[in-house]
C-alpha cells in the first residue's frame, strides 16, 4: 500500500514530465522533484524525535590528506538514519490510520525505525519476522515496543503472511520505498550537514540499493550549493546503482548477495525516483571492494571509537580506497549512517580487518627440538616487540629432518611497516621461514 500525499503528487508530476535519458536538464527543473521547502518542513517536523546528530572533524584527515568531517547518524536512537524518513512518513499518516496501526515485514534498520517510533506515536506496530531471523533483532524489536510475530523461513513468507495481516485487519503494510514524504525526511542530514560545516566541498554517502539517503540529501544540497559535490559508495559485489544509472530503469544485480554483513548496501528495492534524483542531481558514484569496507570499520573503531556496519562504513571506504584522489586538500563530509553490525560479525570483521591491514601476521619456522631454540625464537619476537596472539608446534608431520618441530606463530604488529621489519629480520635468522600470505 502507497502513500501518496500533496508532496508524492508533485513528485510523480515531476518524473512524468522528465525529458528521455540522453537529454539534458537544467538544475532548476530537477529540483522540483523534491523542493526545499519540503525537507525543511520534514526537519521542522521530526526535530523533536531524532537526533540532530554531530558532525565532527575527524582524526583520520591527516591520514588521507584532506578535511574529513564525519556526520555520525549512528547515534540515532536506533543506530540508523532511516528514522528521519520513517518518523516523517508515519507522522503524515491520517489520524484513522495511525489509530489502526502499521505492519513491516523485514529485520532491516527500517523496520527497526517503524518499530521504536510508532510505538512513540502511540500508533499499534507489528513487525513480522522469519524464523531465521537473529534472536538479538527480535528482541530488540520487543523492546522498542512492537508487537513481534515469528513467521515463514524466510523474509518472502513473513513478507506475504504480513501483506494478508495488512489486507485482514486494515493496518497499513509498509516497506522502504522512495515516497516524496519519506525521501524530504531523509533529505533532513544534508540539511544539517551543510548549517553544521561551512565552505563544504564534497559529500560522501552510501549509495546502493536503498539510496534515499544520497538521492534525498542530494536535492537539499543542490538546492542550498550547487556546487558541492555529491558522491554516492556502493559495494564492487553488487554494483546496483550503477547499473541502474547506464540501463535508465531500476535493475536487480544478478550478484545480489543477502549476506547480513552488507544489510541495506545489498537491497534491490529502490524506485525510480530515487533513481531519478541520484542521475540528475549526485555528481559521481563508485564502488570499493569489501576488503576496503572493513579497513574502513576498523579506521572507525580505532581513530573514532565508532563500532559501525557496512553500510556506515562504505563511504569511508572510498576514501580509505584511494578511489577519490581528486578530493585531495578539500573539505569533505562523510555520512556515517548505521551502526547495527550483529555481535556475532564484529569479532570476524575486526580479526579479518587487522590481517588486510598486515597488522595480524602468520609464519611457520623449522627448528631443532630443543628448548634453546624455542627460547631464542621467542626472544627475537620480543626484540621485535611484536605481540604473540597463537604458537604451535607440530612434531608429528615434520617432513624435515628428525628431532625437528615446525613452529607456527601468529603475531600482531603495529602497522604494515613494522610487519616487514619483523619479516626481515625472521629471514635473516632463518632463512627457511615461510610467510602466510593473507
């Protein structure tokens, strides 16, 4: 079921009068697809129950040569950005209908969104959630006050059982869409950003499936300064966007991968006027590797104290990826928009980051089996004050000579230099030392 108010009506009015792809339009008629009158009502509307989150100069901008401001909507009160565009969208439902209550079907963060602020609103929540479903989001969707319902083994069976609840009871079936109402909440962040830091040059968001976010900050941006540049971060696995933005029409990436690692990165579910937006108003869109995302979940947990996702993650990454070097000297603004990374994957992200990072390291040593030689391989690690996380000897399948032991030792090093210094200097005392390459 749609939602389609004054704002959705100038919307859709918009797009039909849109001109074919290979024509040009002028910046003035693209933001009539979303006015600026419009976020600014949205921001006035929802000031009240979201967080008008910081927006900070960031420790990691001597490291990569410019100006980083990270605009850290984590904070929100459930770790995601989308509650502007859901408090906005569920504050403009009738009275009628916020009395008969709202349904969603999906463990994502905007299901979590609808779950704490219809419950503020006092409007009757449901969220339905296969039985796959992590324990921890089911229990948190409980205590932002929902009523929870376990149904089908996957998110298609609670998807339809949901829509029949919707039909049945007359509850109001919602799923993320890109609604005028729900885009001009979304659009709130680049209203804040700009008011928070002057003179910006550039604005990176994450981009993706669900790309309300860039397409709804892009039109309050563009309006405010057109020349800010506007640059949206997708994941090198599933390109969505990007192959969306060449074919003219929302597509499905073949690639589409439903790891909760990447979350609402991944989706496939964006309409055509975010899609609309993101090709006439955001400057540039590029993608980076996962390797590079959980670099970039590390840079934010060490320098920032920031535990994030990947979809919090992804616009640093482009930075941490060398894949904007035109931004160099200039004054750029991050969105770090979610932070609801299950408990479960830090600990696999973080250890998998240090290895990419050549901070965690693995060889393998053949010694005599004595205990001098042990002694004086751990000695050499200590002169190298490297820390020691794991050692093992394996006597057993030594292929060597006898009374050999093969030592393996897993080690944490300071950084990528510190890594080859210890290298060096294992090589130099024993010069069958095999590394394991990461």
């Amino acid at each position: 079921m749609k939602i389609v108010s004054r704002n959705e009506e100038l919307l859709r009015d918009a797009l039909s009068c849109l001109p074919q792809p290979s024509n040009r339009t002028s910046l003035a008629s693209c933001n009539k697809l979303i006015r600026l009158e419009d976020i600014r009502a949205a921001a006035f509307k929802i000031h009240c129950g979201v967080q008008k989150t910081p927006c900070m100069y960031s420790r990691l901008s001597k490291q990569y040569g410019m100006d980083i401001y990270l605009k850290k909507e984590f904070l929100q009160y459930t770790g995601s950005v989308k509650e502007r565009g859901v408090l906005h969208l569920l504050m403009s439902l009738p009275q009628d209908q916020q009395r008969k209550g709202v349904i969603v079907a999906s463990d994502s963060n905007f299901s979590m969104a609808v779950a704490y602020h219809a419950s503020e609103l006092r409007i009757p929540v449901f969220v339905i959630l296969s039985t796959s479903t992590a324990p921890a989001r089911v229990k948190m969707c409980r205590e932002y006050g929902a009523m929870v319902i376990s149904y089908g083994t996957t998110v298609k069976d609670s998807q339809v059982h949901a829509r029949r609840l919707a039909q049945e009871n007359g509850y109001l079936y919602l799923e993320e869409e890109d609604s005028a109402v729900y885009l001009s909440g979304l659009g709130t962040v680049g209203l804040e950003m700009y008011e928070q830091v002057p003179k910006l040059d550039a604005v990176i968001f994450p981009a993706g499936g669900h790309c309300g976010l860039l397409a709804g900050s892009a039109a309050a941006l563009k309006h405010l300064n057109p020349h800010i540049s506007v640059i949206g971060v997708e994941s090198e696995s599933f390109p969505v966007l990007q192959q969306s933005l060449k074919a003219g029409h929302p597509t499905e990436d073949q690639a589409y991968n439903n790891h909760h690692f990447y979350g609402d990165v991944s989706g496939v579910c964006f309409g055509s006027n975010s899609l609309q937006l993101t090709g006439k108003l955001v400057d540039k869109v590029v993608a980076v590797r996962e390797e590079d995302i959980l670099i970039s979940m590390l840079r934010l947990l060490e320098y920032e104290r920031a535990t994030v996702d990947a979809e919090g993650a992804i616009g640093l990454a482009a930075l941490v990826a060398g894949k904007l070097p035109d931004l160099k000297g200039k004054r750029v603004a991050v969105v770090i928009c979610s932070g609801n990374l299950e408990l479960h994957l830090l600990q696999q992200c973080i250890a998998r980051a240090l290895t990419l990072d050549n901070r965690v390291c693995r060889f393998s040593i053949v010694i005599s089996d004595s205990p001098g030689d042990m002694s004086k391989l751990l000695e050499l690690l200590a002169r190298e004050e490297v820390r020691v996380l794991d050692i093992k000897q394996e006597h057993t399948f030594v292929t060597s000579e006898l009374f050999t032991v093969e030592v393996i030792c897993t080690v944490e090093t300071r950084d990528k230099i510190h890594t080859a210094q210890l290298r060096n200097a294992l090589l130099e005392r024993y010069p069958t030392t095999a590394w394991t390459e990461r």
